[in-house]
C-alpha cells in the first residue's frame, strides 16, 4: 500500500486509538481497585502501603515511598509519616528535603530522568543507584499534605508522560482518604488522652482530703481549682505525733499531667516523712533529697509545711520558697510566714530552718498558691499579696469557708483574661473565739 495512502493512515489511526483506549481502561481499572482497596480503611499506614503497591504494579517501578508533611509556622516544612515499599532489593530511598520545598512551592509533578545531573537540584545527593524518579503532589483544598515519590522505571527508557499523568491521578484521588485517615487517628489519639485525663483528675481529686478537720475551737477550710483538667498545686491534712496537725500546701512546677504526677510524688513522700518527726525543717530536708532524686532537673515545687498543736495553738513551720501566708492577729497585726529555704528538689542538700507561731483566740492564717497573687489584671498588675491582705482584713469576721470564696471571687473579678492561667489553690485556718 503506497504512503500516504488513505486506507494505511486510517489503519495506523485505528491502531492508535485502540492502544489510547486500552491504556485508558487499565488506567480506570487500575483506579477503581485503589478506590475499593482503601474507600473504607481507616489505617493511613495500610493505606499508603495500597496507595504505593499499587502505583509500583500500574507503572512497573522498583519502589514507591510516600511522606505526609506539615507546614510549621515559619517556611521549613515537617516529615509527618514516612511509608515505603520496595519491590527490589535496594536501599530504602528517603525524599531529599529539596525535592519537598520544590513541591510545596510548584505543586506540581516532576520527573527527573537522571536526578545527579539535573540542574535544578545541584548540590542534593540522590543515591547513586537511583536511575529515575517520578514525584507527585498529595493535595487536599489546594494545601500541599504529601509527596507520592517512585523510583527507578523496570523497564528501560525510564518514566514516561503516561507514567506521570497516572500516578498524578492517583495521588489526586487517594490524598483526602489519607488525609481523612490521618486525622481520624488523630482523634483518636486525642479521645484516648482526654479519657486518661478524665481519670487522672479523678485519682488527683482522690488524693486530696475528702473533709477539712473539724477540731474543737478551730474552723479550717480548703479548696483548689486547677487551670487544667489537673494540676500542681497540692494541698494535705495529716494527724501526726500526739494529736498534732500537719498543714500544707505545695505548687509543682508546670501544669497539667506531669504536674500532677509529681503532685502525687510530692504527697506521698510528705506524707511518710510527717509520721517519722514532727520538725518541719527534718521533714523538708528530707524530702528535698527525695525529691531531688527522683526527678529530673527542672521539675520542683514550692511547699508551706506546718505542724500545729490544737490546744495550745502553737504551730512551726517552714516555707520552702512558697508565697508567704498570712497570720492576721486579732489586733490587726500582720505576720508574714517565710522563715524556709529553697524550693524542694533544686539542690540535693539545702538546710532548712523553721519558726514558731500562736494561733491564739480570733487569730486567722491564709495560705494560698501563686496563681492567686500572680493572676494579671485588666492595668497589667497582678493581684499582688497586698490586695489579698486587704480582702483578708476586710473580711476576717466571716468563716473560714466564707473567706476562701471571698478571696477566689476578687481574684477573678480582677483577671483580665476570664480563662484560668495557673492553679490557684487557699487555706484558711481560724482559731475561734
């Protein structure tokens, strides 16, 4: 048949279209499986590993890794997951960081025939034994959430315009199930930490004293409100050596689960040591050293620990770098308790020294945690021990419960910001009349 010839042309036409035709139907095919594979998984793992087995089998590739990114706040980008498979028995490839940032600013797929030699990525090392490459963007609403990066064509010639109209196909199709999958693990992950802190409030709750003590000619009062579902601040009542009274109040440093933890830690160790001396200096010294040894180097905590003999209204106590309490006499006089040391668990050895008071007849004592003094105000100021001196004076003929919620009440009046910053934690001991 001569060239040219109408009949040979509309032949080779034919032939043409019957080859477009058939890659088109082994290119829906080839989706339709991916979609029925992972439409209704909720493993991203599982399905990544789908995505690339399957992109590896349509376009005949040695191996396929994907790589879930994140933009942070300033322009470097984060590996979220990283999923490879191999189909031969290379060393697992990783996503050069310079073919990312490429992606995140063109969105677009690339195709590198030999990527050593490839201009626009002088100076990023491939492996030597990568031959080609072939990368797609994974977006979900126009945002870059991964690569879909395969390597090194089976066949010779390398990746073709098909290969990468294919696997940007699958890439478009398949990022919303991995993002949908991703973020479903997520959730939960969070519904897990959120059951765990519900419980963990429960057992820090627990572990507070269920009743303040009701002792003849005292009226004693306490309560705690953590910033967080839990919290640092920490307060006991512990009968100890002939029928005295141990008080505290500590703050942990931080806020949350770890303070909370250590919270415990603090509690139980206070606890033993109360019923081996009734000297607060011997108690805190102790617990210092366990303290300190038992955590690492930026946890510790402020404690006021006293020990009060109800008859006589005697008390000693010793201030481990807490915020002073307040003994208000019942002639007005003021008396700030700071007599201590440092904070427990900052040096392993630190001689405390403690001091001893009276709380006589129509006497009042305030101890309280930094989130009361330190909550800022609408000016910038903080609540400061003044203003809480004032309330204290104004309102020390109520009862002790009476005073706890006067002192929380201004306390929050006077916040700018109605969301709680720290733990705020008050214990109010009056020695009736």
């Amino acid at each position: 048949m001569p060239a040219g010839d109408p009949q040979r042309n509309s032949a080779e036409s034919s032939e043409e279209e019957i080859v477009r035709l058939r890659r088109a139907v082994e290119e829906l095919s080839v989706l339709n499986e991916l979609a029925r594979s992972i439409g209704a998984s909720l493993d991203s793992q599982q399905v990544m590993q789908t995505i690339i087995h399957r992109s590896l089998h349509a376009i005949h590739a040695e191996q396929g890794v994907i790589t879930l990114v994140d933009k942070g706040p300033g322009t470097e980008t984060t590996t979220l997951v990283r999923t490879q498979v191999s189909t031969s028995e290379q060393p697992q490839f990783h996503l050069a960081q310079a073919l990312v940032g490429w992606m995140y600013l063109n969105k677009k797929p690339l195709l590198l025939s030999d990527p050593q030699r490839d201009e626009r990525f002088r100076g990023t090392h491939f492996d030597e034994s990568i031959r080609c490459l072939l990368c797609v963007p994974m977006m979900v609403k126009s945002e870059l959430i991964g690569v879909l990066t395969i390597y090194n064509k089976k066949a010779s010639g390398g990746f073709t315009e098909d290969d990468q109209r294919l696997l940007a196909i699958i890439a478009a199709q398949s990022a919303q199930v991995v993002e949908n999958a991703r973020l479903s693990e997520e959730e939960r992950v969070l519904q897990k930490m959120k059951a765990e802190l519900r419980l963990a409030a429960q057992i820090q709750l627990d572990l507070l004293p269920k009743d303040c003590p009701r002792l003849s000619g005292y009226d004693i009062a306490a309560k705690t409100i953590p910033a967080e579902q839990v919290g640092g601040d920490y307060f006991d009542f512990v009968c100890s050596h002939q029928d005295r009274l141990v008080l505290c109040l500590g703050d942990v440093s931080g806020k949350g689960l770890p303070a909370a933890l250590l919270m415990a830690n603090l509690q139980a160790t206070l606890r033993g040591q109360a019923m081996l001396t009734p000297v607060p200096r011997e108690c805190l010294l102790r617990a210092n050293r366990l303290l300190y040894n038992a955590t690492s180097p930026e946890k510790f905590a402020t404690l006021f620990y006293a020990v009060l003999e109800p008859d006589s209204g005697r008390f000693c106590y010793s201030n481990a770098g807490h915020e002073r309490p307040v003994l208000l006499k019942k002639n007005q006089e003021v008396r700030f308790l700071g007599t201590g040391g440092l904070p427990l668990g900052m040096l392993e050895d630190w001689a405390y020294e403690d001091e001893c008071e009276h709380l006589h007849p129509g006497d009042v004592m305030v101890i309280y945690s930094d989130g009361i003094g330190e909550t800022v105000g609408a000016s910038g100021e903080q609540f400061g021990p003044e203003r809480a001196l004032e309330i204290i004076k104004s309102s020390a003929q109520l009862s002790a419960g009476e005073l706890v919620e006067t002192i929380l009440s201004a306390v929050r009046k006077y916040a700018a910001n109605p969301t709680q910053s720290d733990d705020m934690t008050l214990v109010v001991v009056k020695r009736l009349e």
